[in-house]
C-alpha cells in the first residue's frame, strides 16, 4: 500500500511551487479552486510545511492533500514569517472576498441606501431583483 501511495504521490522538495484545492463549503462561485503555496519544509515523516504570499499555513500537509506544479510561481523567500489558517489564505486569494457575489433582493426601485448595492457602491446585477424595474443597474 505504502509503494502504491509514494508511487502516485512522490515525495515533493522545499522550493516546489504546490496548488491545495479548496473545499466546497470554503469558497464561492467566483473564489478559485485552489491556493498556490510552495514547500518550506519537508519532515521526515512525510508532512510538509506550506507557505504562499501572505504566509505560512498553519496546518501540516500530507502529500495527497496538494499537486506540484511544473512552474515556479512563488519563491520561500516572498512568504513572511506570519501564519494564517487555510481558509484566511482562500479568502485572501478571492478577488470578491469570499463566499460569492452581493445581492439586495430589493422590491422597490433601489434609489435610497435601503439597497445593499447601492449602500456598498455597487450597481445592481441581473440576479437582485428578478426583472422588476430598477434605477440603480448599470
């Protein structure tokens, strides 16, 4: 079992650039599906430390659990010595801050800061209001 295993998965070195999927429940519609992180260290009973740019995950990874990637998209010397849990680091990687898109479900027009939309700056998109008329979409 344990040659099938090192088989599939081998043994990554401190310097590989590394991608860990982010579960279901942890990301959004427009959160991506993984985090880009690279090797800091590498135990001796096959654990491994990660890091990515806003720093060190706290928890240790088993090979299984990421995929080395070819190229070289973050160096050990870019991540600082600040450790932050998985989770942080896939909010941190979304560009609309985690757990998908805002909508205000209003029924009225959308012309006073009652309208979450409008209270954050943004225009309304198709999905707030189903069709009914609006003077905040763009």
């Amino acid at each position: 079992m344990q040659k099938i295993s090192d088989a599939k998965f081998p043994p990554a070195s401190v310097g590989d650039t590394v991608t860990v999927s982010v579960p279901k429940v942890d990301r959004g519609r427009g959160d991506p599906r993984n985090v880009v992180a690279v090797v800091l260290e590498a135990t001796e009973d096959g654990f491994y430390k990660l890091g990515n740019k806003d720093g060190v995950l706290a928890s240790m990874y088993a090979r299984n659990q990421f995929d080395v990637v070819k190229e070289k998209f973050v160096s050990t010397e870019v991540v600082p010595e600040t450790e932050h849990a998985f989770r942080t680091a896939a909010t941190k990687g979304s560009i609309l801050g985690g757990q998908g898109f805002r909508k205000c479900n209003c029924n009225g027009k959308c012309t006073t800061n009652r309208c979450a939309c409008r209270k954050a700056g943004e225009l309304c998109k198709s999905q707030c209001h189903g069709g009914r008329p609006c003077c905040n979409k763009g």
